[in-house]
C-alpha cells in the first residue's frame, strides 16, 4: 500500500521543490522509509505467525491443521465421493475455485517447510 503513494509523492516533491538534487534527496529517503517500514510490518507479521504455530491451544495455533483437514476434505469430496456418489445419487457439486486457491498456497508452504527439513536449515 505504502509503494502505490511513493510515485505520487515523488511527483509532487519535483513540483513543489526546484532544486532537483534535494527533490531527488527527499523521494530517495521517502522510498527508503517506506521499505523500512514494509519490512519492519513483515517481521513483525512473522513473529506472530511464530507465536502461533507455537501455541499449544487447539483455537490459537489450531486454525491452520483446521484450514488443511477442511481443504484436503473437499479435495478429497470434489475429486473422489462425489464421483462416485454421482453414480446413484444426484449430488451437490462444489466451485473448486474456493477451495484452489488455500490449498494450493497451504501445499506450497509445506512443500518449502519440507525443502527446508531435508537441507538442514529447519530449525526444529
């Protein structure tokens, strides 16, 4: 969010100020900060994902095996029962499309935990 106000403020700073060494000064620090910022929001974004995963309560680090189970039972409803079930039953069919996208995104994430457990740099 903070990117898509840089090149508008930059804009304005060549209007505003007519020294073009101290416009360039100011956009480049303006950019600076904001990538400061960004990072400082995801490492802060990070250091809560890791409290929770840590969490041994069911409903503060339990969401994420709960996304995993309901994605792979959908999955497995989409691909599998209601073949199946379409045989004697006239069955409910399911957008796939709301289902895609967070297992995809939850399949990539452990794909990458894996690589990470298989090269040594897992921590745990």
């Amino acid at each position: 969010m903070l990117a898509s106000l840089i090149g508008p403020v930059t804009g304005l700073l060549n209007k505003v100020i007519k020294d073009k060494d101290q416009a360039s000064k100011l956009a480049f620090e303006i950019n600076t900060l904001s990538e400061k910022i960004a990072a400082e929001n995801a490492l802060a974004q990070l250091a809560v994902n890791k409290t929770e995963a840590e969490s041994g309560s069911l409903f503060i680090g339990g969401w994420r095996p709960f996304v995993g189970w309901v994605c792979g039972i959908g999955l497995m409803y989409n691909v599998l029962l209601s073949q199946i079930l379409a045989i004697w039953f006239e069955v409910p069919t399911v957008d796939p499309s709301l289902l895609t996208p967070v297992l995809l995104g939850m399949l990539g994430l452990g794909g990458l935990r894996s690589w990470e457990k298989k090269s040594g740099v897992a921590k745990k």
